[in-house]
C-alpha cells in the first residue's frame, strides 16, 4: 500500500439507512483532505434477532478486516448487537498498534465518541421557555426505562427547574418513538381528558413531534400560534412536515473533524481523552415560531419522492432480472457478463472462496470462523470502468488493486455473499455516497446472495448420484426454506409436521396450530418503502421462531403470512396458547423498543387445537387458526381506532 494514503476501517451495518449515510458523508470529507480513506466493513442486515442464520453468513464479513493495513478502526456497538466478538476485534487492533474508536458506547481499550443528546435536548428546551416564554409545557418520551428516552426527560425536567417552571408527571407521556402510541397519548391528554392545550410540546424524536403536530391541526389547531411543537433527531421528513419542525440535529461535520483529529493523534503516539462528546445543533424552523409556517420545500419533497419511486420500480426491475440470469447460469464464468449488464458501479471486484462452487466439496464448510478459503479467486474486477483480468489473491490483501481504488476518495464497501451461513466470498464496491447509490448496492448483494445461493443448489444436484449423503442438508436449505426470514416455506412445512404427524399417530396428544399475519404492511410499504416492509416480515419470522420452544415447526407461507405447528399434551391446548401469545408480543415490543425505526411491528394471530386421530384434516385446521387470527386482525383493527 503506498505510503501517502492512509486506511481506516469501520465495522456496522446497514450503511442506507440516513443516520449512517450521514455520518460516513462527514467523515470521509475530513479524511480525504489528510488523505485517508475509508474501508467500510458492512452487514446488509441489521442483526437485532440472536439466532438468525443468516445473520451468520452478514457477519462473516468482519473476518475480513485487514489490520496490517489500517491506521485505526471505527466500530459501531449498537449496531452490530452481540454477533460480533467486539473483545477479538480490540484484542486485534492492538497487536497491531493502531487505535481503536467506539461510536456511542464505552468499551474497555477504545476511545468512545458519542453525540450529546440530553444536553442538546435541555437547550431545545430552554430555548422554548426563554425565547418564546412558554410556561406550560408537556413532553412526549420515547420508551418508558429506555435510557436515550429516560435521558431526555431528565434534560426536560432541568430546563423546567432553571425557568421556575413546576414538574408534573402528568405531563409526560411516552409515544414509544413511534406514531401509534403518540396518538393514543395526545387522544389521552386531548379528548379523554380534555385537557387544556399546552404552551408547547416538545417530543423526543420527530416521528412522534410530527404525529402530535398532525393530530392537533386535526382538531382545528394552529402551530406554533396555539401551540409549539418541538422534535429531535432531524430526520429528513422534518423539513417536509408542516409547519417546519424545529428540531435538533447531529453535528456530523464536527464529528468527522473531531474523529480525524483524535486519529491523527494517536496514530503519532500522542494521548487523546477516553470519551468525547459531540454536540448536536438546534435547527429552529417553523414549528417554534422561528420563522414563518410557509409550504417552501413540498415541491421538492414530492419530487423527491417521486424520484425514489421511479428509482424503486428500477431497482425492482434489476433485481429480478439479474436474480433470473444468475439463476440460468450454467457456469461461474458467466457472472461478470451479467454484473456488467445489470449494476453499473465504475470500481467493483467480486472475490469468490476457490471451492464454492467446485466439487467434491462445493464450499460447504465455509461457515463460521471458517467463513473464506486462504486463496480467493478475483473473478471479476473493475476500476473506473477498466476492467482488469481476473485473478487469485491472498485473502488478508482483499484485492491486489487497492491503490487503484483509493486513488478516488470514495469509501470502499465490503459486504458478505452467502446463501443463509453458507459464505461464498466477499464483494468490493466503490459507490457515490448517497442515498440511491448505497441502496443500489444492497439491492446488488441481495441479488447476488439469493441468485448465487440458487446457482449453488443446481450445481451440486449435478452431482448428486456420487455425493447424494453429503448434499442432502444443503438441498433442504436450498429448496425448503423461505430466503428472507430463514423460516421453511409451505413447502418445507407440509413435509416436516407430516413426519412428525406419522410419528404421534396413536399416541394422547393434540395437534396446535398458530397462524400470525403481519399488521399494516402496506402501510410500511407505502410510507418507508419495501425494504422496511421487509424488515417488518422478517421480524414477526424472528418472533414465532423465537416462541418455538416445544419443537414447533414455523414457516412462511408467502407475502406476510406465517403458520406455527405443534404436538403437545392433551389438555393442555389453552394454557399453551396464552403462553405462546404472550411470548410472541413481549418479543415484538422488545424489539419496538429498541429498533430506532419509524414504525411499529405487530401481528395478529389466532389459534387451533383437537386431538390427534386418524380423521385428522390438516388444512381444516389451518383454515380454523386463519379465520380466528382475521377476527384479531379485525379486533386490534378496532381497537386502535
């Protein structure tokens, strides 16, 4: 590597989402001008849920990060979860000698860096008490015992104190970050109790201060003349609501400056504090009586959206196109001609293991601490559009052409190609970045990872009169499972409980069957997009699989649909099910509670019991568990109206 350019790593996971995108934006303005460049080691998911298989084959990246390269390592805890040894990446870096910096959490060996929250929140606050003389003002929280949540409304009771204004915990409700229960508390404050209407009301994120904006204009109100309404986070939708959100904002600049600073420190042997932290900004605007309420800025916001909508349908289009033509190929040779054809970044190289898709093996043993062969094969490599040929290379180097790539100054990304945690190599790509850029290269791995985990299955069913034995747990992966939530299909379930049906037969027990089906996912689709529907699916998948603790065997029917099946006790069928329905909802709030997104994931379900005999009529009793979990879709339906 030359000597003039410097690398630094960073470990997290899904770098399209905005707070990412963000902050990598400001960061690799600064390193660029010390002439460093960003080396992005990224995860396509998010990996909240333990025990997700495929989750296995994301993380499998991390063993990649090349340390004899680096001058210092960025991780991000909170995104990675527990899937990654963050003590083995520490131990790491300091064989090596370079510094190691954890973003928004304290870790024993590495310098924190984090953004000021509860101080920026306070100063929101006393700028509504002392600039615009409120005197009686009401919070919405985040999750009660959340402690982000807990944070701010410890900086709102302060602020209250400093103004000699009273607190009262009844003014202080918690919407949970999410729009359903901040409706629930405005319609508590506003028509239940019929409360008189607050000087202002400042929320603890935007989603919530746009839902408690909306909601009172609704009823005839004017923002900020009748009342003022405060966000914080300064998602990008605040500049679209109206009134403008006044809002608080991370300083990504001064982060990024910050971070190459302490870099340039340490990397000279020079000392740095454990713990900095970064202030955010307030963004006054319209919905504090800052500046005038005005429509300016829909016009873009609609042009905006209807970018993304036409950016979506291509991307769509991409996807199943390059899924089809990858699917078909008859040999690896023929990836590259499609990659060309399908994605156009100008600097990408695709490195597969030397084994994955050649016998006897096929690379199965590629999972785990074992997840990339020494030797990988270049199998196709471009830099600025030039094509070079394709090669082998040791592992620990990534690409022999580094150099060529960092001689552009955009951030290198690194993600996993596997099929659930079968790891078939690695993919480099050099995107822009923004936003559709880095949603184009996820929508590039998930055609690779699902395609090529296709492809993979065909080639060993060649093989299959002299491997049948070895090949048969990698065909039921390949062929009975649904690629997105990990679960079985319909098909896989159908084969599975009909074993475990012939295998009870004659015995005292009862046949249970749970059918759940996700709530509002075309609202989620249609207001965040399908990758966040996705994700939504995925987590009510994690959910039912989470609540198996008998042996039950889950799946995924299609679209939002899910079935759980089980054999237990006689008499036992009510007791199960309560216990089962509790399980499933605790593992769904957790998740609300700590997810970050805008929207809540729930689910109906419904549930049907008789006992085993020789009349037993499966798909009656399906349509028994769907008929009672649409009568709960219909009662929840009313009940958060």
């Amino acid at each position: 590597m030359s000597e003039e350019i410097k690398i630094i790593g960073m470990c997290l996971s899904t770098i399209h989402e905005e707070d990412r995108l963000y902050f990598i934006e400001a960061l690799n303005r600064h390193a660029v001008r010390d002439n460093y460049r960003l080396m992005i080691f990224n995860t396509c998911t998010d990996l909240f849920a333990p025990d997700n298989i495929n989750d296995s084959g994301e993380v499998a990246v991390f063993d990649l990060i090349p340390y004899h390269l680096l001058s210092a390592l960025i991780v991000f805890p909170h995104f990675l979860q527990n899937l990654v040894s963050m003590e083995t990446i520490i131990k790491r870096c300091h064989e090596h000698h370079i510094p190691i910096i954890s973003i928004d959490k304290e870790l024993e060996g590495c310098h924190c860096f984090t953004f000021s929250y509860a101080g920026a929140f306070e100063k929101l606050c006393q700028h509504i008490i002392r600039k615009h003389g409120a005197k009686e003002i009401f919070m919405i929280a985040g999750q009660k015992g959340n402690s982000f949540s807990e944070a701010r409304v410890d900086a709102y009771r302060r602020a209250l104190e400093e103004g000699n204004i009273p607190f009262s915990p009844d003014n202080v409700a918690y919407g949970d970050f999410w729009e359903g229960p901040t409706v629930s508390a405005m319609n508590q404050w506003f028509v239940i109790e019929k409360r008189k209407l607050p000087d202002a009301i400042v929320c603890a994120n935007d989603i919530m201060a746009i839902v408690a904006s909306s909601f009172l204009q609704r009823m005839g109100y004017k923002i900020p003349q009748d009342c003022i309404i405060t966000g914080f986070d300064g998602i990008l939708q605040a500049g679209y609501h109206i009134p403008h959100l006044t809002t608080c904002h991370q300083d990504y600049d001064l982060m990024g400056e910050q971070l190459m600073k302490a870099i340039e420190t340490l990397s000279h042997g020079g000392t740095w504090q454990k713990k900095t932290e970064i202030a955010f900004f307030i963004r006054l605007s319209q919905s504090c009586g800052c500046e005038e309420v005005s429509a300016e800025g829909v016009n873009d916001a609609v042009q905006v959206l209807l970018d993304r909508l036409t950016q979506y349908k291509n991307r769509q289009n991409m996807l199943c196109s390059a899924l089809a033509e990858i699917s078909n190929m008859s040999s690896i040779s023929e990836l590259p001609e499609i990659l060309l054809n399908k994605f156009y970044f100008d600097t990408m190289a695709v490195a597969l293991n030397d084994d994955a898709f050649r016998e006897p093996d096929f690379g199965n043993g590629h999972r785990g601490d074992k997840a990339f062969s020494e030797k990988v094969n270049i199998i196709f490599q471009r830099y600025f559009w030039k094509e070079e040929i394709p090669c082998t290379t040791d592992r620990k180097n990534l690409t022999p052409h580094l150099e060529k790539a960092f001689q552009k100054e955009r951030p290198l990304v690194i993600c996993s190609i596997h099929f659930l945690d079968l790891v078939f190599g690695y993919n480099i790509i050099q995107p822009d970045v923004n936003f559709d850029e880095y949603i184009k290269m996820h929508t590039l791995m998930t055609a690779l990872d699902a395609a090529l985990g296709s492809f993979h299955g065909r080639m060993q069913i060649k093989a299959i009169n002299t491997r049948l034995v070895s090949v048969n747990d990698e065909l039921e992966k390949l062929y009975i499972h649904d690629h997105m939530t990990g679960l079985f299909n319909r098909r896989g379930f159908y084969r599975n409980f009909q074993t475990q049906l012939q295998e009870n037969m004659g015995k005292s027990v009862s046949v249970i069957l749970i059918s759940a089906d996700l709530d509002g996912l075309k609202k989620i689709n249609d207001t965040y997009g399908h990758l966040e529907g996705d994700n939504a699916i995925s987590m009510v998948g994690k959910a039912l699989q989470s609540c198996a603790l008998h042996g039950e065997i889950c799946a995924r029917f299609g679209g939002d649909e899910f079935m759980a099946a089980g054999i237990i006790a006689t008499q036992k069928e009510e007791c199960y099910f309560e216990s089962f329905r509790q399980r499933f909802a605790d593992y769904l709030s957790q998740y609300n509670e700590f997810s970050g997104k805008p929207y809540q994931v729930e689910s109906s379900i419904g549930f049907s019991s008789e006992p085993l005999t020789s009349n037993f009529d499966l798909d009656r009793m399906i349509k028994e568990a769907d008929d009672k979990m649409y009568a709960d879709k219909v009662a929840r339906k009313k009940a958060r109206k």
